[in-house]
C-alpha cells in the first residue's frame, strides 16, 4: 500500500510518501514540504498548497491519503490556516476518489514511537529508523508527514477492512429491505 501523510499548515505543508504494509518493511518513496510566503495573499497561498498536494498526488500516486486531524490549539489564527491546509488536502485526495483518513498527532506518535506523547525530536529518531534513512527528515513537518503515512499503513488498513464490512452489512440490509418492498408492493406479504 502506498500513503501519502500530510502535516498541513500554510507556511509549511509537510508531504511524505511511504509504501509497505502491516508487519513488512516500509520504503520512503517521497518526502517534501510545500512552502508558502507568509506575505502572500491568504487564498493564494490556499492556491499554492492545493497546487503542491496535486503535483505530488500526480506523480506518486498514492492509494490512500493520511491527513493529521486538527485539534484546537491556543492560537486561532493558526489552527484556522492548519484546518485550511487539512481541507485541501482532503479535496485533492477526493477529487481523485483516494480515501482520505484523518489521524491525531498522538495516535501518529504513538504508532512510530508506541509513546503518545513523544516530542519531535523522537518522532524524527524513530522515521528514520523505521525508513533506513542516512539522514533525518528536515524540517519537522516533513517528519511528521512521514510518520503519519507510516501510522495508516500500520493502522489504516485495519480501520478500512472494518468499515468495508460494516458498509457490506449496511448495504445487505439495504438490499433486503428493497427486496422486502418489492415484493410487498406486488402483492405478496414478505414481513
């Protein structure tokens, strides 16, 4: 499987690449970090972000797309851009029909390191090893990126195995239902 985890923000929108799956070796395939000018106009620099996301989509097309969740922080502003930079790049993934998983920066940490509440310089330690990398992923974004594309591959495939079962029961009783109806409406009594 291969993921792409995005660390949103509007200066610094980190993008990492990883393929492997549950219990196998994990391979980098990209990282980067698609930048903004702080001066810029505030929809341009959405613009700007949606623009980097799609090249990258386009030219390592993932099977999945790993955004953190934004939780509220103490700096509105800030947690206002975050949520915009998370929103495009949930648009990129559902244009093209990627499902799109949201996971909080613990549930990320706690994947890579098995601490919830590891600082950054863990989680950086922890990619790099996880990936066999010669040299730390710079700047934190792109780090953060990675590990939340490693957590979906680790985690995300349990997550969607579940869902895809509880929408088959879903849509059985939704067939059955029509069924029931359908014969209900010519005549019979299938109650």
């Amino acid at each position: 499987m291969r993921v792409m985890g995005v660390d949103p923000g509007l200066t610094r929108c980190g993008v990492g690449v990883v393929e492997g799956a549950p219990g196998k070796r994990l391979h980098l395939v990209h990282v980067s970090v698609v930048r903004t000018d702080a001066d810029e106009d505030h929809a341009l620099r959405l613009v700007g972000v949606e623009a980097g996301i799609e090249a990258l989509v386009e030219e390592f097309r993932p099977d999945a797309v790993a955004v953190e969740r934004v939780f509220s922080q103490h700096n509105v502003r800030t947690v206002m851009g975050t949520a915009q930079a998370a929103g495009i790049a949930m648009l990129v993934a559902a244009r093209r029909g990627l499902p799109v998983a949201l996971h909080t920066p613990s549930e990320a940490k706690a994947a890579v390191t098995g601490n919830g509440r590891a600082d950054k310089a863990q989680v950086t330690r922890m990619v790099t090893r996880l990936l066999s990398l010669e040299t730390a992923p710079r700047p934190a974004d792109a780090a953060d990126a990675l590990a939340l594309a490693i957590c979906h591959v680790w985690r995300g495939g349990a997550q969607q195995r579940l869902a895809h079962a509880r929408r088959s029961r879903i849509e059985d009783a939704a067939r059955a239902e029509r069924a029931r109806l359908a014969a209900r409406s010519r005549g019979g009594s299938a109650q």
